[in-house]
C-alpha cells in the first residue's frame, strides 16, 4: 500500500427537505452569491426552496454557467462578485455549476494578471472564498471533492484543477431534485460515476484489500440501481441510493494508498473540446478500448473485475478479463450511451487530429504514465 494522506472536510446534508437548511449553515452577516446553470433550477422549484432558504441573508444571483463551464463566463461572475463585496458562494446545480463556482472562489481574492494561471497551476491558488453547494446533478462527486474542470473554448483547452483549497464546507443533497432529470443526464450520471470508481480501480491487485472491496461495492451498486434510474427516476430510495453513490465514487474514499489511472478522463477532454460530447459519453467511447489496448498490463486486476462484479468464473484469467471488457461496454450501452466515435458522426480523421494535440503536451498519462500520445492514437484508433 502507498502511503496517503487523507482528509474530506465536506460535510453531507442528504435527504427530503434539507435545501431549508441552506439559511441556518451559512452565518448570517455572509454576503452571499449564489451561482446557476442556464434555468433548471427555476423550472424544478430548486430556485424558490433555495431563495426561501436565503431570505434573512444578502444575496445576488448569476446565471449562465454553462455545461463544461467557460472561463470567460465565470470570469463575468468574478466581476459580480469584487463589486458586491461577496464573501460566500452558493453552487446550485451539477458538475458544471459546482465546479465554475469553486473557480470562482479562488478568482475572487487572486491578484494576478490572468486567472487562467489558476486553472493551470491550481498550486498558486493561496486564498478562496469559502462555498457550499446545493447539488441537482448526482454525477461528478464535485460537491465532495477538491477537484475542478474548467474550459476556455476561444483556445480549445479543458484543464482540470485540483486543489485542497476547492471542497465545499457543506452540500446539499435532497434526492427529490433529481426527478426533473433528462434522461440523457441520467445515463451520464451514471457512468461517470462508474468511471470514477474505475479510474481508482482498476490498475493492479493485491495493494488495497479493503479500497478494491469497496470500490467493488459502488460498482455492482451502480448496476444494480442503474436499470432502475432510467426506469423510474421519481423513486425515492432508487434516487437517494444513486446520489450518495456518485458521490462516494469520486470523494477519496476509495483511492487510500492505491494507484491511480485516470487516462480516460483526460484524453477523452478533446472528444468534448473538439467535437462538443458530454463527458460521460467521452468515457463510454473512451474506455472499452483503453481497456483492451492495455489488456496485458490490467489483466489481473480485470480478472478480478470479472469474478467480483459480473460474477465470470470459468475460463482464463485472458477469457475472464476479455468478457470484463464486454461486459463493461454492454452495460455503458444499456444506460443508453454510445461506445462508438462513428456513432457521433465523427470521422476517422480525428484520430490524428487528437493525436498531434496530445502530442504537443508530451502527454504520459495512467497508472504507468505509459498513456503517450501514441497509445493514445492507438486507443482512439480502436474506438472508431
Ligand atoms: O444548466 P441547467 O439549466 O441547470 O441544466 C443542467 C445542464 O444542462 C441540467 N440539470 C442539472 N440538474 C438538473 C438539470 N436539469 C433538470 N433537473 C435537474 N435537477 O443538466 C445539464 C448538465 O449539467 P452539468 O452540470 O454540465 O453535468 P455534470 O454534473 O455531468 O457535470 C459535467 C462537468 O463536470 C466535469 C466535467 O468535465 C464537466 O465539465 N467533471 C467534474 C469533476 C469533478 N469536479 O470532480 C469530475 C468529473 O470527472 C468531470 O470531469
Ligand atoms: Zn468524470
């Protein structure tokens, strides 16, 4: 087991009702901005739970941050900010909103010329303002996390930023938020959860007994529950149980002292900063592919996979690992998502269109950073 250091200091507030909470965590001489998507806030009731929440406190409101938010749009939110003297955020949303918001409080107090030296460098980032979120979206774990995701797309860049600076004090989850829902942000959520849980997973055996039953546990949880989500996303414990899933899939709790992979995530940014995917489909074309491409280096730990999570237990550990894989594109494609770059209309070209950016930034991603530009080109190659 590698040595860790581990602390989550962002508190759950989970369950019916709880957004009226908002007003009692947040002190009340707080100058509050409180940060949303493009509207679904207000169509769902979300807005008036939080505005009722907020009643006794001053507060302004942005709107427009958008999915994979921009940096140009949260930088106008900067602005709104400084001039109101605001000294607490509020996030209410998915991912996208969360994450522009964490942005946002570090930009707030930054002194530099640009900003964007924070996304890049997010060790410069010294000073933020303290936010809480209110989640609406159970996808990215973003309101338990240090991590961020930002896009600036006058340059084509996705960069993610990860900071201890970037966890929220609290979070909000009242399941019932989530049963206005699409069912294509459904699918997403669901297997981007299930990635996250990958990326800490699957890699080699025998260093974290414990991370590798756990992590274990999320996956057959999210199989199990994720037939149901698309089935009936008004059920409460279907709703509730895949909310705290996404959130344990991507807070630290299953990466203690074990190796990480996390190449998926980040050569799958350009099928979002080229051709406009969703994140979550990125990784469903992504993934079966790097897992065959790297089929001799995971073999163990798929072998594993197999036997524990989708109960394959006769044949080689070669056979038991190659029906892994199967099995894991199977499912990304029962919970609606594409496996295929030709699915997206997206051309052979774009192999080597890929290739050369990867190649500029001398890419070494995954576990081994064996991940290069070229085993990239030979991944995208397989996803065709
Ligand atoms: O903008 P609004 O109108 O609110 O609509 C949103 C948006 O269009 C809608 N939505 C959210 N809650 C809703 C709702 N519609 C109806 N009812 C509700 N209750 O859903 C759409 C997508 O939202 P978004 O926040 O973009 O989705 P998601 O949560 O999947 O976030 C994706 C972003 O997170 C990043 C991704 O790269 C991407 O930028 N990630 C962040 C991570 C992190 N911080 O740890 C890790 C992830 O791997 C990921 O990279
Ligand atoms: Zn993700």
């Amino acid at each position: 087991m590698n040595n860790f250091d581990f602390q989550n200091p962002t508190r759950l507030i989970f369950g019916k009702g709880t957004i009226a909470k908002l007003g009692t965590e947040i002190p009340s001489d707080k100058r509050i901005m409180v940060c949303f998507g493009g509207g679904s806030a207000k169509k769902n009731g979300v807005y008036e739970q939080v505005k009722n929440a907020l009643s006794n406190h001053f507060n302004i409101e942005f709107w427009g941050i958008e999915p994979n938010p921009d940096y140009d749009t949260v930088m106008k939110a900067v602005t709104l900010a400084r001039d109101n003297k605001i000294n607490y955020l509020v996030a209410v949303g998915g991912g996208s909103v969360i994450d522009g918001t964490k942005f946002i409080a570090h930009a707030i107090p930054y002194t530099g010329e640009d900003a964007w030296e924070l996304a890049i460098h997010p060790e410069k980032i010294t000073k933020t303002t303290p936010l809480a979120t209110v989640l609406t979206l159970p996808a990215t774990g973003s309101e338990m996390n240090y991590r961020g995701v930002l896009s600036r797309r006058r340059t084509q860049e996705k960069v993610s930023f990860i900071t201890p600076k970037s966890s929220p004090q609290f979070s909000i989850l009242d399941p019932e938020v989530t049963y206005t829902l699409p069912k294509k942000q459904l699918s997403n959520g669901i297997v981007d959860a299930f990635m996250h849980i990958m990326e800490q997973y699957m890699t080699t055996t025998g260093n974290g007994i414990l991370m590798d039953r756990w992590a274990e546990g999320v996956l057959l949880s999210l199989i199990e529950i994720g037939p149901k989500v698309l089935e009936n996303q008004k059920d409460y414990d279907t709703m509730a149980n895949f909310m705290l899933c996404a959130s344990m899939a991507l807070n630290d709790f299953v990466s203690m002292g074990v190796p990480q992979d996390w190449a998926t995530h980040r050569i799958g940014y350009e099928l979002t900063v080229l051709y406009g995917l969703d994140h979550a489909e990125t990784l469903a074309v992504v993934y079966p592919s790097l897992l065959r491409v790297l089929k001799k280096q995971k073999t163990e730990k798929l072998a594993q996979y197999a036997e524990r999570v989708w109960n394959i237990t006769t044949g080689s550990k070669e056979e038991k690992a190659d029906k892994a894989i199967e099995k894991t594109e199977e499912f990304f494609r029962q919970m609606g998502l594409r496996t295929r770059m030709s699915e997206y209309g997206i051309p052979a070209e774009a192999v080597d269109i890929i290739y050369n950016r990867l190649k500029a930034h001398n890419i070494a991603y995954g576990e081994n950073k064996n991940v290069t530009a070229e085993v990239a080109r030979e991944i995208y190659t397989g996803c065709l």
